[in-house]
C-alpha cells in the first residue's frame, strides 16, 4: 500500500510538473526578465525538503513480509552542466526507517540509510525561465546504525546494495541565480536482511520513491 501511495505522490508531483510546462519564458527575455539562463560550466546546488516512500516487498525465509515506515528528510545535491543541456547531479542525504515483519507485526527495530545516488540530466529548454528534465543513473545505498528492538530480536543486519534510478522534475527560475525545483525520483534497490545471525532471512525490494520540493542557486 506505501508503494501505492508513493506511486500516487509521484504522479501528482509530475502531474504539477507537465502542467506548469506552458508558463515559459522567450530567451531573449531572459536578461529582461532578470535571471540566469542554465549554461555549460554551470554548478548548481539545491536544497530539498525529501519525502522517502518504500515499497514494501519482501520474501521472507519463515514467511509474510516487511513494513518499512516513510520518512521526511532535508537533501542537498550538486549539478554540474556539461553542456548547455547536460548535466550530472549527485544526492546527499539520509533516511532512517521503522521496519516491521508482517502480518504479525513483530517490530524489527530501525534501520538509516545512505544512498548516494549519481544521474546523468537531459534539460529542455535550457534558456527558459521553466525548464523541466530527465535523468537516469546509479546509486548505493548504505545501511547503517541498525537498532534491533531487543525482546528476542539481537541483532538485524541489512546488506548494502547498488541499484538504478529514473529521475524527472523541473527547476524554475524566480531571479538572478535562483530557482525552485520540484523532483521525483525512482530508486530500484534491494538489500539482504539477516535477523538473529540468520535464523530468519529476507530479500525486500524497498524500491522507494523520493519526491522532493526545494530551492536552487547556481553557480
């Protein structure tokens, strides 16, 4: 169901998105209009108010499934533009979850994660006062300061993973070097879990969606 969720959060964002698309500016109105075009040599930097929406899939060694709990986090990221409509960026932010084994609802503790995440940009309408992108990429994720809750549960390990990502959003430019930026991502990420030194196992799919809403200076 918080796949679901996420799915219908991402949609609504991109939905935003597609929709401020005929709001654009003429290039030639743009030092009129007081605000810096995207260029090759750029660097761009963005923070992010980041809602992280898991899946929820798993295959358990001794049956039913896992729960991961959504979070909201600040992320920054850094943009470089190769070209005028090219451009890399990489996330830096952490997340930390409360998972739980279904239907039983037996609490596993929490669990960070760090997914540094690197994609390659397409940018439409570089010279616009709108321009939305697309973007594909790779990420690992770290799992790290594992909490088990105790009461028979010792110990939850999870396995650090690399994964792929499919990236769409759009940056508008409010004057000089400014802009705000709406982004949605979609990280394909599996990860291992060994509760107990492995009495019971799982592989879960998390698969999260990363919708994020922030604002942008650019170098």
């Amino acid at each position: 169901m918080r796949g679901n969720k996420g799915f219908t959060l991402a949609a609504m964002a991109l939905g935003i998105l597609l929709g401020t698309t005929a709001l654009t500016t003429s290039p030639a109105a743009a030092d009129e209009a007081g605000f810096k075009v995207k260029s090759a040599g750029d660097f761009l930097v963005r923070l992010r108010g980041l809602y992280a929406v898991p899946r929820d899939h798993a295959s358990v060694s001794a049956g039913g499934g896992v729960e991961v709990s959504n979070d909201f986090v600040p992320e920054a990221d850094f943009s470089y533009f190769l070209t005028d409509n090219l451009a890399l960026e990489l996330i830096a932010g952490t997340t930390r979850h409360k998972v739980s084994w279904t239907p039983a609802g037996v609490d596993l503790g929490k669990v960070s994660l760090l997914p540094p995440t690197l994609t390659l940009q397409y940018h439409f309408m570089p010279k616009e006062r709108l321009s939305p992108y697309v973007g594909a990429g790779l990420n690992y994720t770290f799992f790290y300061n594992e909490d088990a809750p105790g009461g028979g549960i010792n110990s939850v390990d999870y396995k650090n993973h690399i994964g792929y990502a499919l990236q769409a959003g759009v940056d508008y430019a409010i004057a000089g070097n400014w802009s705000v930026n709406l982004d949605v991502k979609k990280i394909f990420l599996r990860t291992d879990v060994s509760v107990n030194g492995g009495a019971v196992t799982a592989k879960a799919d998390l698969d999260p969606w990363l919708i994020g809403v922030g604002i942008g200076y650019r170098f």
